[in-house]
C-alpha cells in the first residue's frame, strides 16, 4: 500500500487549521457599573454591539417600557457566583427602583439590558 492514500486510491487531507472567524473570542461579561459599550467587527463586516458595564435596564411593565436604574444583582439561576461579582446574564434577577425584576435580553450578545418585573 503507498503512503499517504486510501485503500481506494484516493488522497488522506491533512486536516486544517481554525480560520479567524472560527477561533474563539475573548469571554465577555457585562457588569453593574457605569455604563460602557464597545463593538466588533464580525464575519460579513456587520458590526456586533456588547455591553460591558450597565447601570439602567428597559423594564416592560404592561406593555410599556420604563428606563430603571439597576440597584444590585440579587440571584443568578446559571452560577451563584456570578451574583457576587454583579455579573449580569440571561436570567439574573436584580434589585431595581420599582422592585424585583429578571433580565430577559442577553447583554453580552445584544448590547442592552431588558427585562420584566417579577412578583
């Protein structure tokens, strides 16, 4: 049997390395502070827009959204210690001006933070 060939006859391909846009990015995490975005280019030159720190949420309360500030991190469903850290993610449920309220957008993904008053 020669080397480097299939039984068949046909080629082995050596396999290949990770394109750019395949390679995993830098870990984003959004947190309570003072408020700070930045964006990236991505694949097909649109532009992303991440949030890195936030201070105020849109809180949809019947059918109308409020702009609220974000008092603190209460529970994060995902990982407990996020909730320590002020990490906000998909989920966390955080103290604001008009009581209780669970993030429904993901921050690190679309730039804002939106959320529902929960009881």
């Amino acid at each position: 049997m020669k080397q480097g060939r299939k039984k068949t006859g046909g080629r082995y391909h050596a396999s290949r390395k990770k394109r750019l846009h395949e390679r995993a990015g830098q870990i984003r995490v959004a947190k309570l502070g003072q408020e700070k975005r930045k964006s990236k280019k991505t694949r097909g030159g649109s532009r992303k827009t991440f949030m890195i720190n936030a201070k105020f949420m849109n809180l949809n309360e019947k059918g109308k959204a409020v702009k609220v500030e974000i008092k603190k991190v209460l529970e994060t469903p995902s990982n407990r210690f996020f909730a320590r850290q002020n990490i906000l993610t998909k989920g966390t449920i955080v103290e604001t001006d008009k009581g209780k309220a669970k993030i429904t957008s993901r921050p690190t993904q679309e730039g804002t933070v939106n959320g529902i008053l929960i009881k």
